[in-house]
C-alpha cells in the first residue's frame, strides 16, 4: 500500500526511522484512508507506530486504551522525548495533574491520550471526551474484548461502545494473540472489515522449542539447562510469587545472577529490577506473568516456563520475548503433572455459586433506583471475588439492567495548611458560615481529618456536590492536602428482570461456561506439550498460521519425530483420616455444608472472601487438598452431603 510522502516524512524525521517493519505500512494506509483496521503483531512487532505516526497526520486527537499504566507512562515519556504532545489520564495522577490534562484536551494541545479501560467508568471524563474530535480510537491488547480469549476483561466490552458514542472517526485494534474465533470477536466488535485486518507472521524460526518431562526434578533439570545451553539474559516464568522468591535465591546460591519478579513487590523494587535487566547480558529474572509487557530488550536469549503456562495465548506471548533481534533464542517449557491441578483450581476458584449471583441481584435490582456500591463490601456480602462481580456488574450493564455513573468517595482525609481562622477569614456571608459546618464535621486523628461526605452534606443542608466542590476549590488554593477513601462506584437501575431466578441461572451459567474455557485452554498446553506433532506448526494452526512442514527445531523434530512422554497426572487420593477431620469441621460450620463448591475451595486452598471474613484461610484444614483436582474433591464434598 502506497503512503503518502508526508507519511514517510514522518517515519524519518519524528521517529528517526529508515523503514516500516512487516505489516506497519499497510495498518497505516488503511486508517489514513479513512478505515477502522486490526493488527496482529507478533510482541515486539511495532504495533505501537501503527497509531502514533498516523495520530500526528490526523486533525483530532488519538485516543490509545491500554491496560497497562507503566507501559502508557513509558510511551508517553519517549512520545514527549520525540517532541510529540501526550499525555495520559491514569489512577496515579493527582487532582491538580488531571485538572491540567483535561484544559490541554480542550485547548486541542494533545494529540495522543492514553487511558486505561477502568477511566471509561468515569463519567466526567467520558462526557469530556465526548466534546473532542476523536480521529482515532486506539485499543492495545484487544483480544481481551473476547469472551473466548485467554485474558478476557470486562471493562473492554463496554470500549466499541463508547467508541460508537463518541463518534470516532476510525478504530484501530491491536493485539498480539488471536485466535481466529477470538479475532472474529474483534472484528465484530469494532465494526472492522476482514480486508483490514493485517497479520504478520506468526512463525518466529529462530526459536527453538522444547518440552522436557519434570516431575520432581524441575530445580536440578533448570540449573544444568541454564548451565549447559544459556548465553545471555533469561526469563524464568512461574505461578506463584512465593516460587518466583524461592528460585531466585536458589539460583543465586548456585552462581547465577538471578532476582525475582512479581505483582507483589514495591513498584520502586519492580522498576529497579526491569532497569536492572534491561542493562544486562547474563541477567535471569524469575517471575510471574507480571513480568515482560512493556520490556525493551532484543537479546533475551532464552525464555524458561518452570511452571505450565495457564494457555497457549500466553505461552506464545511469553516466548516471544525471546530472540527479537533474529538470534537463535531456547523456549523450554518444563512439564510437571502437579502444576495441572493447581491452575485448573486458580480456574474453579472463580466461579460463583447460584446463590451467590441471586444475593447480588436482589441487592442491585430489588431495591432503590439510584445505587453506590463499595464494592468490596458487596463483594463479602455476597463471596464474590473482584474480578467475578465486576465481570456480573459489566454483564448487567451491557443488558440494560444498569447503567454507569463517575465513581464517587464516601470520605475525604484532608491536613490544613493554614489555621482554620485563617481559612475562614478568606470568605464572607453564606460561604463561611458553610465552611464553619463543614469543618465542625471533620474528626481529627493525629495529623489527618476524615470529612464524611454524605454526613457533611446533610449537616450543611447541601448537595454532596457542593461540599466536594468546596474541598476541591481550598486544595486549589493550598489551603488543603487531600487524599480520598471509600470508593464506592454509582449505578442507576434501568429496569427490572421479569423473572430474577431466571436472570441469576444464566448469569452464573455464563460463568460456569467461563470456567470450561479456563479449564479447555489449560488442557490444550498439555495437549501441546505431548503432541504427536510440530508443535510449532500446531501453534501456528492454533493462532490460524499453520506451516507449510516441520520445523525441524522443536523438541518433537528434534526427537526424530517422537513425541515427548509426558507423566500422567497422579491419581487423586483423599486420606481417609483427613476426611474425617474436614467432615467433621462442616458439621461445625453449616454454612459449608450447604454449600458444597464453598467447601471444595476451602479444602483446595482457593481463597473466597466469605472464607477470609471468617479467617477460615487461617485453619490448619484451608489447603490440605490444594494438590487434588478441584472437581474430584468437589464430586467426593457433593456424594457425602447429600
């Protein structure tokens, strides 16, 4: 596709590049000329310039949804570095930071603006970018609008939407795993024409993959593979945070420059430890999923998979950080039947009870009209986890039953930089006799007043607007340090079911049919795993990218065309004597026992917050079957309550 000299221009003198890598310059063309488009870029296949050169060539703004806040704030520093006007509206920024934003957008300043998904809940920032001239509707990681995609978030349902509402002029999707079932979603979703979806090869020949069996040797079989194969830097994928710290020191103590990486470290920590890496030649990082979006370096010579990748969207995700300058790069996925069981349970762990689901339903819909809910609250109410209630809130919102407001705080904590006299003596009349109230409201700790909102409105006998609104206008004026509490997220019932009983068994089916497909994607890393087969032609086939012949560089090639032996899965064995012990601990809490689901997850170590309200994550009994395979033990819970 011919671009046009200015684009070319573009490519040279702003982002000081000779040459458009595979794919790029058709996505351009297509949404310079006016078409919504998808790419599917391999990681580290450029999918970011297919937005911001043509951002800079169109007349309104660019706006760029993204998940990740360290990889917008990334982009937007090196936009800036570029000489190219960006911004973006995030969790982190401060009241006075967003203030300023938001007057730049409006000025027409910005040419690209990044948001997460969560922003589009914000009703004040939706209506203002509904005032804007929208030329282009960015989506990075777009797979996760699909149900049938591995990393599904509900937030992105509501993204084709608002970018209708918002009369964007052409959308662009951007992803780099997609099945064609899960493309198709896309395609759908963002009214994009199949000839404008582009995808580059998925194919990378210079990785070589390999499966080797592990079943209780996986520390020994790492430490001489690093040994024997590794020159350069390396990742180390696994589960759980406590592994990732557990191997780092064991890898440390045999000689190898290794550090951990995961969600639960100090962002401070995080970012010490990605500068540390990148730097690097011999550097090992272990770590969980947390690790990689965003990371900048070509010469990763080798990415390791300790623990089963959950599916192949994120095996294929995670090994293609590996060898991205061309260089030959090991991808070895280390194959233990024990971690089968444990991510099926992460999986059954998220799935709601009916009664869970009939609780929430006749809480949001059975009652008032207007509704602000802290959902952590409903969340314990009701045991539901964060990501299961914002996924049923999102369902319920998409099918009319509720809709949306800007999330409000129930609490301001606020510190006086001035003497409330001196505050005061700035107003007159009306305005300081309100001011008066609303101090009288605070209660004071050490350094800190909390303001209850609702409380300060009634007692002022105003709207809570208006004391927010007077909070707002001393912390502009450095009268106030303020810092909020108590989110709670505002909804306004639309319309009720006409059968609730009805509404609440296809919810929790939806969710049960969620489940499956967690449980299916796990399955088929195993099925990879022992395939009778190329697996890198069975990758392929899966993302709709089959090869024409073998590879001749994975481990079923390289065996002579043998598959590798993969040890069964143990055969599940409860002891008689600890099901004595957890029967009798349900006769002591009837709630188990009427919920049967509840009490698999309580044995399977699979955390609800019904079970840590009640600190039953602290018994001696919570996780004794976290090795057993959740539906067996939840079969054995069901035959002996009946």
């Amino acid at each position: 596709m011919n671009l046009t000299p200015e684009a070319r221009q573009t490519l040279q003198e702003t982002f000081k590049l000779d040459a458009f890598r595979a794919g790029q310059e058709q996505v351009i063309g297509n949404l310079l000329a006016g078409r919504s488009a998808a790419a599917v870029f391999p990681t580290g296949g450029g999918k970011s310039l297919c937005y911001q050169l043509p951002a800079l060539l169109l007349p309104g703004v660019t706006i760029v949804v993204s998940p990740l806040i360290a990889l917008m704030k990334e982009q937007v520093e090196r936009l800036r570095s570029l000489g190219i006007a960006a911004s973006s509206l995030d969790s982190t920024l401060s009241g006075e930071e967003v203030r300023h934003v938001m007057a730049d957008l409006r000025t027409g300043t910005i040419k690209l603006l990044y948001l997460s998904p969560e922003r589009f809940n914000n009703e004040r920032t939706r209506e203002a970018l509904l005032r804007l001239r929208v030329s282009l509707f960015a989506v990075d990681e777009a797979h996760c609008i699909s149900e049938w995609g591995h990393n599904f978030r509900p937030d992105y349902l509501k993204l084709a939407r608002f970018a209708r509402r918002c009369q964007a002029e052409r959308i662009l999707a951007l992803t780099a795993t997609a099945t064609p079932e899960v493309l198709g979603d896309i395609s759908r979703g963002f009214d994009i024409a199949p000839e404008a979806i582009t995808r580059t090869g998925f194919h990378r020949p210079n990785l070589r993959l390999y499966v080797t069996p592990a079943a209780g040797d996986r520390d020994q079989i790492l430490e001489s593979h690093l040994r024997e194969r590794l020159q350069g830097a390396a990742i180390v994928y696994v589960t759980r945070q406590q592994t990732a710290e557990d191997l780092a020191k064991r890898l440390t103590t045999s000689g190898f420059k290794a550090r951990c990486y995961h969600a639960g470290l100090p962002p401070a920590d995080r970012a010490s430890i990605q500068d540390w890496f990148a730097a690097s030649s011999e550097a090992i990082v272990v770590a969980t999923i947390a690790f990689g979006m965003g990371i900048d370096k070509s010469d990763i010579r080798a990415v390791y998979h300790y623990n089963l990748p959950k599916s192949l969207e994120n095996y294929s995700q995670e090994i293609g950080r590996a060898g991205r300058d061309g260089e030959p790069a090991d991808c070895e996925m280390l194959v233990s039947p024990e971690d089968l069981a444990r991510l099926e349970n992460f999986a059954y762990g998220d799935t709601p009870t009916l009664s869970a689901v009939r609780g929430l339903l006749q809480e949001v819909l059975g009652g008032a009209d207007d509704l602000a809910l802290n959902l952590y609250e409903l969340g314990n109410t009701h045991d539901l986890r964060p990501s299961v209630l914002t996924t049923l809130l999102t369902y319920l919102e998409l099918d009319g039953y509720l809709e949306s407001g800007t999330p409000i705080y129930s609490r301001y904590q606020f510190q006086p930089l001035a003497t409330s006299a001196e505050i005061l003596d700035r107003f007159e009349g009306e305005r300081r006799e309100f001011l008066e109230i609303l101090f009288r409201q605070a209660t004071k700790a050490r350094t800190w007043f909390t303001l209850d909102i609702d409380q300060t409105a009634q007692a002022t006998g105003s709207t809570r607007e208006r004391v927010v609104r007077a909070v707002d206008y001393l912390t502009e004026q450095n009268l106030l340090t303020v810092r909020v509490d108590g989110l709670r997220h505002r909804y306004r019932k639309l319309r009720a079911p006409a059968d609730g009983e009805a509404l609440a068994t296809e919810l929790q089916g939806r969710m049960v049919q969620r489940e499956s497909r967690e449980i299916g994607r796990i399955r088929q890393v195993m099925a990879f795993a022992g395939l009778d087969g190329c697996q890198a032609d069975y990758l392929g086939a899966y993302f709709g990218e089959p090869l024409v012949g073998r590879c001749g560089r994975c481990s079923w090639c390289r065996n002579g065309g043998n598959p590798v032996m993969i040890p069964g899965r143990f055969a599940a064995s409860i002891a008689p004597d600890l099901w004595d012990k957890a029967l009798a601990f349900s006769v002591e809490h009837t709630d188990l026992r009427a919920e049967p689901r509840l009490f698999a997850r309580f044995l399977c170590g699979l955390p609800s917050p019904r079970l840590q309200q009640r600190k039953l994550t602290r018994h001696a009994l919570f996780g004794v079957l976290e090795d057993e395979p959740f539906a067996e033990v939840l079969q054995t819970v069901e035959e002996a309550l009946r």
